[in-house]
C-alpha cells in the first residue's frame, strides 16, 4: 500500500489552545497506566486517557465515551479542526485518547496497525519531543514525523511505531477514524 500523509501546524483555535493547556496538560487531569504500549509481549508501558473506547471493544456503542462530556466535546472540537483543515470529513471516530509514554527501557514501541480494518490515523502532538513517530511500508520507514507541539499527521493505515523518549514525556491526542 502506497503512503497517503498529511500534515498541519496551524489548525488549533484558541478555545483548543486553552482546553489543552488547563485541561490536558494540568497536573490533575487523569492518566490511568497501561501495560503493554502495544501488546503484552514487550514488557514496556504507557498512560492513557481514553475519550472513545475503540469500537471493537464495545458491545453497546452508546457507552464508548469514557470520559466527562466536556472533555470529549473539548477533544472532538481539536480533531474537527485538524480534519477541516486537512481537508478530511471522517464517517465516525473508531478510537480516541491521550497517550503519554516515558522511557521504559526500550528505544520503541512495537510496529503495528491500530485495527484490523481500513482506516485512518490521528496524532497530535502536545508538547515537543525527541520520540519520532515511524510509518513502514513493506517493513521500511517511508516517513518520520518529529513531535512539535501542534503539530497534527494523519495517514491510512501503514504499520508505524512510536520511539519512546530519551529523556521527558511524549504526549499526544490519538484518533482513528473510517
């Protein structure tokens, strides 16, 4: 499969700059621990917070939300943005989350693709950091993407892998969606 990627930088209003700032990024906004940043073989972790569970993990789509409804209408508005001005008009949301990753000993999480069906992926990253993330194609990197706070990549559904930092914290919005 040929890479589709898209890029933007300038997308995030000022209600969503505020939101992220006093909501995301304070000390008290919650991030539960998560062994397995991809499966239980790598010993790693990470902490999430997750807005939509993914739809294939629930039974009854009506209670995927899994977080306060300020924060999901908050996130969902970021996500509208970003795909307005990329140029995209997602169907549904199959996932949302914030992830935050820490060095836990290994240099990567594992490749993968975040669901077994045709879709497309969401990053945005929240602060500036020194864990690119990786898209792959037939098992070479195609693209390389540097966190910069702001900056949002969306592309179709290529295996990919994040590193996880050297030093700090690497936290991002992640979305997928048909």
């Amino acid at each position: 499969m040929k890479l589709w990627f898209k890029e933007n930088t300038n997308f995030l209003s000022e209600n969503n700059k505020k939101f992220i700032d006093g909501t995301i990024l304070n000390k008290d906004f919650p991030y539960y621990f998560q062994a397995g940043a991809v499966s239980s073989k790598q010993k790693d972790f990470y902490f999430s917070h997750k807005v939509l569970n993914r739809l294939e993990d629930s039974e009854d789509h009506s209670k995927a939300i899994n977080t306060d409804i300020t924060t999901y209408h908050s996130t969902l508005d970021i996500l509208k943005n970003f795909t307005n001005s990329i140029g995209e008009k997602p169907y549904f949301f199959t996932r949302i989350g914030y992830n935050l990753t820490f060095n836990p000993g290994f240099n990567k999480c594992e490749s993968h693709q975040d669901h077994d069906y045709d879709h497309k992926q969401i990053i945005i990253y929240l602060n500036d950091s020194d864990a690119k993330t990786c898209i792959l194609n037939k098992g070479k990197i195609v693209k390389e993407i540097t966190p910069k706070t702001g900056k949002g990549i969306c592309f179709n559904n290529l295996p990919h892998y994040a590193e996880f930092p050297k030093s700090g914290a690497r936290l991002v919005l992640v979305a997928t969606f048909i």
